[in-house]
C-alpha cells in the first residue's frame, strides 16, 4: 500500500506537504488512513488514561490486522476530510518514541512492526505518523479482560471484530510463512549437495529473505538497465571478486559457475543468496582442519549490510529472515579466541540456524540488534560456548535489549 503526497511517500513528506491535503477529499479517512486531533492518552488523567491507552493499541492492532496503514496523529477531520493541523506538543521526540513502542509490547504475539516519524510544525508542534505493517504474523491481539478475547482489524474507515474464519486463516497464513522458509533453505541446500560431493567438500549458504518472497517479483535485470544502479554492490565487501550482474533465469548472479570460489544470486523475488566452500575456509594447524569462521561471519555481516544498503529500496520496509546453513562440516575444528584454538569441532554434517528475523531493518537501533543475535545463533550451532568475543556479544544483546 503506497499512499503520495505531492509524488513523495508520505513518510517523506512535511508540514507543507499535509497542508496541501487539507480539505481535500481523496484523502479522507479510509482502510488505509485514520487521523488523530492529539494522542488521547497525553496529559489524561489516570482514570482514563489506561482506556485511552488501549484504544491506541486497538488501533495499531487493527491496522496490522488488515492490510496496514497509518495513524496520523495531529491533524483534525470533519467526516473523514483532514480540515486543520493541529499539531502534538511533545518535550522529547526520542522519549516520545520509546514510550509508544512500550505501549505495543503487551500486543501478541509480538509488537507489530511500526514506523515511527515525527513532523516538525513551525509552531513547534509535530505531527505524528505511525505506519502499521502487515505481515504473517497476524493475527495481534492485547487482552484487556481475560473473560472476552476480541480481536479487531481496519474496515474501510472503522475496526471491527474478526470472525473465526478471518483469524484461523491468520494463524495458517503464519504457519506457511515459515514452513515455506524452511522449505525453501532445505531445497537449495539440497541442490548444492546435489552438485558437489559434500563428503570431502562442504559449504556454507547464506540467505536474506523478505516475508514477500512468495508473492513479490521485480525484474532485477531491468531495473538495473533502467537506472544504471549496479545491485552488485551488495557483495562488495566480500570475498567475490566481480560486482558484475549475470542475468539468469531467477534474477542476477555474482562469481564465477565454480564450486571452489564463492558465488551469489540475487533473486527476483528479492531473496539473496551467498555460497561459501568451506575448502576456501580451511586451514591446516599441526595436521588438524580449522575452520575460519570468522571470515565466514565477515561476509554473512557484509551481505547483510549490502542487502540493506541497496536493496530496501526495491523491497520496502517489511520483515526479513537472515538464514545460515553449514553442510559438510563434521570433524573440523573450530578456532576460539579464549586461548588461541580451543579443541571442538563440528559434530555433523548439516547444520541449519534457527532465522533471525529483522524487524525493521532500516531502523540502526533494530538492525544492529538482529546482526547481533544472528551472530549468536551461528556461534552457539558451531559449538562455541566460552571466548571473550561470546562474551562480548552476549553482553551487547542485553544491553540493547534493556
């Protein structure tokens, strides 16, 4: 769902921009748009400020329950029309967002994905908007009395309660999601075992993978064309020597057609792939194989951060799966930096990290957060439980997470 103003996004736009819609019919009140004279719950007193509060939530939640949409607080309607801009009095737009976002954290399953943006106003007031995402993880739900379970999604300029029907389809649209992941990983995982003899070779496949995999596709061969950009980019920092694209049939791939070197594919349904042989991340240390996992991790962080770089332009602000898989591995040994080399190795042959959703990538705060769990996820499956940089990281996601 695009909404414009003045041909930019709306989360681009400022206070100009929503002066230019007031009174403006096309833009009432709709599925997609709900406006707010002020947060209802700011200087309310405590009777009513919990009710208030929960009818923020409700709102959120019946956006995301939906189709998405913003919450554009700030702004006065008469019958749906934006007529005045009022604006929101806030001291600290920083605490202002952090309070929000702690309002959302008795949603669940989780708290819905939300872009937060405050508008300036020349009378030092801001508008306030809020995009709601929808995602497979619909259906939201906050419980204010444990007696009634009443969920509530946008209907055209309302919220209503779903029907049963509406919320089993939810839940099963949740559990495809995943099972599709999965599905997708076990496949091309199977299709590199297939290439290459993983009792003597094995490999590490990386996969960043946009929740819209299974319905969005963007011609990455034209849009190259069209705007000159090199998506090659992506792999800049990693140990592929060529950014140069190579249509093929799925998209655009990176590296040379041998199973020595590394090599990448980025599909047109926005998922990126990286391949790692691990003879290329092998070293011989007294007659023992050690694997170089942290110039692994390097390009996996390197990939990440391209991807984020280059590609949320194309595949917008929606949840992505960051992905590890390490096949034919068993016996080597893994470095640790607590005294050297420790002495573990792997104990099999195909090891598939649990995905690390990003939230909101394009949020420094979130993203950081997420490279770092991912980094722990594939140091706790390669065995890793002790060293000073676990450490370090471990402390790192607590204090993020505080």
């Amino acid at each position: 769902m695009h909404i414009k103003i003045n041909d930019k996004s709306i989360l681009d736009c400022e206070e100009e921009d929503f002066r230019s819609i007031l009174n403006d019919p096309s833009y009432r009140e709709s599925q997609y748009i709900d406006y707010k004279e002020t947060f209802s719950f700011i200087n309310s007193d405590t009777e009513t400020k919990t009710a208030k509060i929960n009818e923020f939530r409700k709102d959120i939640c019946s956006f995301a329950n939906a189709e998405g949409g913003f919450l554009i607080y700030g702004i006065r309607e008469e019958q749906g029309i934006p007529v005045e801009i009022k604006g929101v009095r806030i001291d600290d737009t920083d605490k202002f967002e952090l309070e929000l976002r702690n309002k959302l954290s008795s949603i669940m399953p989780k708290a819905p994905t939300v872009t937060i943006k405050t508008i300036p106003l020349e009378s030092n007031d801001y508008i306030i908007l809020i995009f709601i995402s929808n995602d497979y993880y619909a259906p939201y739900i906050f419980i204010v009395d444990q007696k009634y379970y009443i969920i509530y999604k946008r209907n055209g300029n309302g919220n209503n309660p779903i029907s049963y029907t509406e919320l089993r389809s939810m839940y099963l649209k949740a559990r495809v999601l995943e099972e599709e992941i999965y599905n997708y990983r076990v496949g091309r995982i199977n299709y590199f075992s297939n290439e290459i003899d993983y009792s003597n070779k094995g490999f590490v496949i990386f996969h960043l993978i946009p929740e819209s995999f299974l319905e969005e596709k963007k011609q990455l061969f034209l849009f190259e064309k069209k705007t000159g950009h090199n998506l090659g980019k992506v792999f800049m920092m990693t140990n592929i020597l060529s950014q140069l694209s190579i249509p093929c049939v799925d998209g655009l791939r990176y590296g040379t057609d041998s199973y020595s070197d590394d090599s990448a594919t980025l599909y047109n349904n926005g998922i990126a792939e990286y391949f790692m042989p691990l003879e290329k991340y092998k070293n011989d240390y007294r007659g023992k194989w050690y694997l170089s996992y942290k110039s692994i991790w390097n390009n996996i962080e390197s990939v990440t951060q391209g991807y984020r770089d280059e590609m949320i332009s194309l595949f917008g602000r929606q949840r992505y799966y960051g992905c590890i898989s390490i096949i034919g591995g068993k016996g080597i040994y893994v470095e640790n930096d607590l005294d050297g080399i420790s002495i573990s190795s792997l104990d099999r042959n195909r090891i598939v990290c649990s995905p690390v959703m990003f939230g909101d990538i394009s949020n420094e705060d979130n993203y950081s957060l997420e490279v770092d769990k991912m980094r722990l996820e594939y140091d706790l499956s390669l065995g890793i439980n002790k060293g000073r940089d676990l450490k370090e990281l471990i402390d790192r996601i607590n204090q993020k997470e505080l």
